[in-house]
C-alpha cells in the first residue's frame, strides 16, 4: 500500500489523517496517511522520507518553506507563493505543489464571497496568509492590508505579493482600529487549539461586513462569536482544509472530482469533528 502523511510539528491536533481517510473511502483509494510529527532538520526529514519510500505528504508549519531546498523541483504557483503543502513523488523526485490557495478560493466560492473591488485585512503573514493575498490579488481586490505581530514577514509578503504580481494595492497597518473594510480574514493560529481563549481580532473596533477564519477547530472562535455578534457574515476554516486535502489527494491518486464528491466529503467531516 502506498504511503502518504502529513509533515509538521506539534501536530498531533490534526484533522489531516480523517479528512484523508474519507476521501479515500470516497475515491475507493487503498492508501495509507498518517502524521510525520518531526522536529529534527528538514535534510534529515527528507532523507527519512526518501529511506520509507513515502509516496507523498502534506506540509505544515513549521515546514511549508523550509522543505523547499530538499525537494527536486517546484509547481509553478508553488514557486509562485515561495511555499509548499503538498509533496509527490513523481519518477523518484520529490515535487512540491500548493494547494492552499485554491483550496481558499474554492471555500470562498461554496460561501458566495467574491473579493472582487474588495478592501481585504489580512491578519497575518505566515503561508496561509500569503495563500489568502495571492488568491484576493487574483481576484482583483481592491487593496489589501496586511496586520500581522512582527514586522519582518509581512515586509517578506509585501514584497513578494508586489514583484510576483505587480500588486501595488498591498500595505501594512499597525492599528486596524477604525478602518473601513469589506471582509477581514484570519490567518493566524489566534483561537486554535493553545490559543483557544484568543480572539484573533475585535469586530467592535472595525467597519467590515465579512470575517473569514482559516481556524477550522474550534468550530466557532472566540472572534467569529464576536464578529456574528456585531452582525458580520462568518466563514469558518473547515471547508478550506477539505478543498486543499481533496486537490492533493487527487493530485496524488489521479482522480478527478465534482462539487457533489467535495459537498459530500465536507459533510462526512463535518459530522466526525463536529459531533
Ligand atoms: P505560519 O506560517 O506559522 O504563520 C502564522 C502567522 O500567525 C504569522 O503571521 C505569525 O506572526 C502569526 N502568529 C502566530 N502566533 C501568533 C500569536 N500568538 N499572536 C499573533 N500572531 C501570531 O502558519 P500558517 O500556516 O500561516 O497557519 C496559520 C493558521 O492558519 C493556523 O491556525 C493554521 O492551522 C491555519 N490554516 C488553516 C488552513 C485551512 O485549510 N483552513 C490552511 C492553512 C493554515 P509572526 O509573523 O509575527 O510570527
């Protein structure tokens, strides 16, 4: 049986491996994937990898990009967003792909929201957050602000979103209070797992009509609870976890899939995390 996982660190919370085992039930694929929860060097990560004969894996933090040198080749949009989440042994070459930001815009989409002519706060600047900017770029949003803790990351995502793209609508806040926007996305772990008790921002301060959370568990933040309390339209993160899995499965085991396939996956997750 081919083996497949899931490269991170401190992972053990994750949904990967379930999300994995019903879409293969739903594809009939005789495959296995579990955690690689590893700590040590990406070079000797790969090398393990390599030795197990591992036929493909997903990428978290805090590998997304420190995997990249030890990998043979890149996808272009991987190249693109400097960032990797799915890995597939192609001829004995590791190829690394990114799904993240497809698997963003197929969330939007199953939610009605459009960012086209949107002003988009971004908080963040991590993998998922640079998934969030290329897809809102792509989308022709109106402007893009980016708030995140540190400074050195968003200049990086800045900087990329701008030479990648020629997106000059890109810019970093410190202060979101008072800002008009039309939909706020979390990027940040602020509301998962150890920060559970943290709301990742304060709807009250802020004249937005949309918040999205890429936290897919709990099922409900203590900002999406603040945000639907002030009236605002709330997407939760589970759905994009689905559409990201769905895509590298498939890039994997070459089956291709319909709305219906992916409708019916969300719904099985759904029931196994949620009740
Ligand atoms: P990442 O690359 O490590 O980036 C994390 C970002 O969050 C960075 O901007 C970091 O700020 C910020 N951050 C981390 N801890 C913080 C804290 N205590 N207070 C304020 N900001 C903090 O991680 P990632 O891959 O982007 O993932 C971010 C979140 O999105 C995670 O919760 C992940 O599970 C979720 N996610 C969901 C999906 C999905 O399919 N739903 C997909 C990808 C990711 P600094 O730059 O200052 O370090």
């Amino acid at each position: 049986m081919n083996k497949y996982g899931l490269l991170g660190g401190r992972i053990d919370y994750s949904l990967s491996p379930t999300i994995h085992q019903v879409i293969n039930r739903q594809f009939d694929v005789s495959a296995s994937y579990q955690i690689y929860d590893d700590s040590r060097s990406p070079e000797l990560i790969m090398a393990d990898i390599k030795r197990r004969n591992i036929s493909g894996f997903n990428v978290t933090i805090p590998y997304k990009q420190l995997i990249i040198p030890h990998l043979d080749c890149l996808t272009r949009r991987a190249a693109k967003m400097d960032s990797v989440n799915t890995v597939t042994r192609i001829n004995g070459r590791y190829v690394g792909d990114n799904t993240d930001s497809s698997g963003f815009a197929a969330m939007l989409k199953r939610n009605n929201l459009s960012l086209k002519n949107k002003k988009v706060l971004v908080l963040g600047a991590g993998g998922a957050a640079n998934a969030v900017v290329d897809w809102a770029i792509q989308s022709d949003a109106n402007m893009v602000l980016i708030y995140n803790r540190t400074r050195l990351r968003t200049n990086q995502l800045m900087i990329r979103a701008k030479s990648t793209y020629q997106f000059d609508n890109i810019m970093s806040v410190f202060d979101y209070h008072g800002l008009v926007v039309d939909v706020v996305v979390n990027a940040t772990p602020l509301g998962a797992a150890q920060y559970r008790d943290e709301a990742a921002f304060n709807p009250t301060v802020i004249d937005a009509s949309t918040y999205v959370d890429l936290v897919y568990r709990p099922r409900c933040t203590v900002a999406m609870r603040a945000a639907k309390d002030v009236g605002m339209k709330v997407i939760g993160g589970l759905d994009m976890l689905v559409y990201q899995a769905v895509e590298s499965a498939s890039i994997w085991h070459g089956f291709s899939y319909e709305c219906a396939d992916v409708e019916e996956i969300i719904c099985n997750v759904r029931e196994l995390v949620y009740n």
